[in-house]
C-alpha cells in the first residue's frame, strides 16, 4: 500500500473513531426487564415470545417504556459478512435487537401506543438498549461497534425498510391452542441498574 493510502486509512480510522466516541458519549441508557424468548421457526426464522410472568421491557432514558409483543424477528440485521466483527453478531445485543425490531413492527402494524416514535427515535432508542447493556457489562463495552450499528439502523436502506406499506406481518398463524411455536432457541432473564 503506499504510503497516501496508508495515510488515507489511518485519517479515515481516526475520523470514524473519532465519530463512534462522540455518538457513545451523547447516546442515553435505560434499563432492560424481564424475559427474553426466542423460538426457531424454520432456517433464518424467528420468533420472539413475550413471557406472560415477566415481560421484556427497556425504559428508555426519557422514561419511555416499551413492551414488545410477539413477533417475527432475526435479531440484529448485521450482514453476515461482520459476524465476526466483535460486537457485530446478530444476537449479541439480542434485548436491544428485539426492542427495535419491535420499534418496526409497531410502526407497520399501526399499534396507537408507538405512533409517535419516529424512525430517528427508533435508531436512538437501539444505541441506548445497546449502550444500557454495555454499561451493565464493560467487558462489552465497545464504542465503535455502537456507532456502527447506529449508523447502519439510521441509513437511507433502513429507512426504506421503515416506510414500507403494507408489511404488517403478526405471527397469529402459528399458534395453536395453546401450544408454543417452533423450538425454544434461547430464553434469557434481562436485568441492568437503572439509568442515574
């Protein structure tokens, strides 16, 4: 490589950091309750299953609470590409994941409760589920891997995806008289401090 590139990388590296340290430090946290339950439907299908005892709930740094409810989900819509990346697997911020993913679904489902919650809050209020579990646990305590994951949930792509007519997608057709869909993946009790 030759030493303009080099230079090249190393100023846009510095900037980036540089961009990852401010969006950290700016981005709020809350606090995360409750039960996480993941069920695999079929390859590359989801679904998340709110526990009737002890519910997931985030409460946002504004004192926002969301409460999601069943739904498809794939966790963090990282390419697969960055799996590797740490900080970039689509479970490894799995409560927050599921905070947004619902964000979406409230949003296409026309649900009353989250109709002022803009696509731009929807992206805020991901880096502060995910900020809120790196503060519960610094060992995963990665500015960077926040930025990025913001930055990407806060693009044109995902605003596309946001704006989408008609794709309300509510998984009432897999229940069956009280039976459980698909196989339980992961059920995980969620609990950080509250945000001071």
């Amino acid at each position: 490589m030759s030493m303009s590139r080099t230079s090249l990388v190393l100023v846009l590296f510095l900037l980036c950091t540089s961009c990852a340290q401010v969006i950290y430090q700016k981005t709020g946290h809350g606090e995360f309750k409750g039960d996480l339950d993941v069920r695999w439907i079929e390859p590359n299908q989801f679904i998340y299953m709110p526990s009737e005892e002890n519910p997931l709930r985030f409460t946002t740094s504004d004192q926002r609470v969301i409460q999601p409810q069943k739904m498809y989900t794939d966790g963090g819509s990282i390419p697969q590409l960055f799996w590797g990346v740490p900080g970039l697997s689509p479970w490894g911020y799995a409560p927050a994941y599921i905070i947004h993913d619902w964000l979406f679904e409230a949003h296409h489902c026309d649900i009353p409760a989250y109709r002022d919650i803009t696509f731009e809050r929807s992206a805020s209020i991901l880096a502060e589920g995910i900020k809120t579990m790196m503060v519960a646990n610094p060992e995963i305590e990665s500015a960077n891997a926040l930025w990025a994951i913001y930055e990407a949930v806060n693009s044109p792509i995902a605003k596309s995806l946001w704006d989408k007519a008609q794709s309300c997608n509510p998984p009432v057709e897999l229940f069956e008289k009280g039976k459980l869909p698909g196989v339980l993946l992961f059920k995980i009790r969620v609990s950080t401090p509250p945000a001071r």
